[in-house]
C-alpha cells in the first residue's frame, strides 16, 4: 500500500510541476514481492487517482490486480523492467522542452553536471514509432540499458531511478537540461562536458553522493 500511495503522490507532483498536462504520461513502481509493477491507468485525471486506480502487471505483461485499464503504454514499462533490473521506477512526461529536441530529432547533449551525474551522459532520441507499440517499447528499453534518460521522437521522454524520487528527479533535470541547452543554443555555442569528465562524475555519483552508501535516499 505504501508503494501505491506513493505513485498516487508522484502522479499529484508530475501534474503541479508541469511535466504531464492533463491525463497524458504515466508511471510505474516494481513490486519486487509481488514480482511485477504497478502503473498508472489509461486517460485519468492524476488529481482524481486514488490507489484503487493503479493496475499491477506481471513479468509477463498480464494484469494480476486492479479493475482499470492499464496505461496504454505498459509495455514501455514492462521491457524497461526486464531490461533494467537495478531500477524500480520508470516515469513517462511530455515536458515541453524535452519534447522540442524529441520533435527536432536532437540529442540533449552533456553539458552540466547534475544531468550527467543522474543520467549518465547524453539523452538520446529513439526513431519514431507509434504510441503504445512493442516497437516503441523496444526501442525504449534499448536506450535506457546504459542511461537513465531516454527521448521518444516527436512524443515525449522517459525517465528510471532506483526508486518514484529519484525516477522524478531524473525527469525534472532532463526537462532543466533541455531548456538550458535551448538557451544555450541561442546565446552562442554550447561546450559539451568531455566523455572523460562524464565518466568522472557519474562515477563519484554513483559511489558517493548523497546518503547512498548509508542506504538513505538520495
Ligand atoms: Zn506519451
């Protein structure tokens, strides 16, 4: 319960900081003792969600509990999981700026450092498919096996974490990274970090930010 009380809250978030308008997006957290994930349902209001509402969906894409139908895009979530077993929380917004590089076809590029420190390096842009397909799904997944960042051509972004928190944060800074890098683009010519100084500060993220090492969150 605590769990789904907690996809409840992020969905309330997602919606109050901008990221999702309206019913669109969704998210997911994996249940690791029920073996599967609970997601979002398809076309509600996240003001209106309640903890009733969510849909949890077994390893092999069947529903096992909950009354709605599930988000349509739950095989996004589903090859994420299998593809990402250190993660348990994957988060899909339509944020305005990281859709504008998924409309122009362009990469969110390394350029600053909680960005590179919480994904891993540059945001790429899948090819185009349709909403709700195994080919989105796939691709999706495919992606998202080395970053925690992923940008759906002419849609919309994807973003893991650990746990909701750090799957959100992950979301909030791409769209930050996103508009920084619009800005940029406008002011002059933006310096990409080196891969060399990515690698660095992933690295000294992953081993020693935050509260990490003591099992707190980050
Ligand atoms: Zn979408």
């Amino acid at each position: 319960m605590r769990l789904k009380k907690e996809i409840v809250r992020v969905g309330q978030n997602l919606a109050a900081s901008g990221l999702v308008v309206g019913t669109w997006g969704n998210i997911s957290a994996r249940d690791a003792g029920r073996a599967g994930f609970w997601i979002t349902p398809s076309g509600m209001n996240y003001a209106a969600l309640k903890t009733k509402d969510l849909v949890l969906i077994d390893r092999q894409g069947q529903i096992m509990e909950g009354f709605r139908k599930p988000s349509t895009e739950f095989l996004m979530h589903l090859h994420t999981y299998s593809q990402r077993p250190d993660i348990a929380a994957v988060i899909h917004t339509h944020s305005v700026y990281a859709s504008a590089h998924a409309v122009a076809r362009l990469a969110i590029p390394g350029i600053i450092e909680d960005m590179v420190q919480i994904i891993g390096g540059e945001v790429e842009v899948t090819p185009y498919h349709l909403p709700g397909t195994q080919e989105l799904a796939e691709a999706v997944a495919q992606a998202l096996a080395a970053k925690n960042a992923v940008l759906l051509a002419n849609h919309g972004m994807v973003g893991v974490g650990q746990n909701l928190a750090e799957a959100f944060k992950v979301c909030q800074i791409v769209e930050k990274t996103a508009q920084i890098h619009t800005y940029s683009r406008i002011l002059g010519t933006p310096v990409f970090l080196s891969n060399e100084d990515i690698a660095q500060m992933r690295k000294g993220y992953l081993e020693n930010y935050g509260q990490r090492s003591a099992g707190k969150e980050v």
